[in-house]
C-alpha cells in the first residue's frame, strides 16, 4: 500500500486489477475533483459554445483582459447555483 501512496503522490495514476480485471484506478488527491469539474464544464451546452467562440475570438486577436472572463465566470457560477 505504501508504493500506491508513493506513486499517487508524485501524480500517478493506480490501476487497480482484480481477478485479471482493471476494476478501478486510485488518483492522486484532488485529481477526483478535476475530473469532476471538467465534466460539469463540458455538460453546459452553452458554456461550450461560449468557450468556442472565445477561441475563434482570440484566434482572430479579439481579446478580452482576464479580469473581464474572470467576473463573467464568477456570475454564470452564480447564476447556475
């Protein structure tokens, strides 16, 4: 178990085999709510498209200060909450 804590802690993913069967894999803390978080974003339909067209908008040099996106993030999290 003390390889396992080793490996998780220098960011390595576990996989755990049972019976010959990968069943489960053990991930470096805080790596759960990543995950989490990246599925939340990529199930708001909206959100994505927004994401999209800011990478068309900056691809074009339309950019907008990280202020600006991180109080428009702030209010959409708000208003989804």
């Amino acid at each position: 178990m003390a390889e396992v804590v080793r490996h998780t802690e220098q960011g390595d993913i576990v996989a755990v085999i049972a019976h010959g069967d990968h069943v489960a894999d053990i991930v470096p803390s805080g790596e759960l709510d990543r995950l989490r978080e990246m599925i939340e974003i990529l199930s708001d339909t909206e959100l994505v498209r927004d994401l999209i067209e800011g990478l068309a908008d900056a691809r074009a040099g339309h950019v907008f200060p990280a202020s600006d996106i991180a109080l428009d993030l702030a209010a959409r999290r708000a208003a989804s909450g």
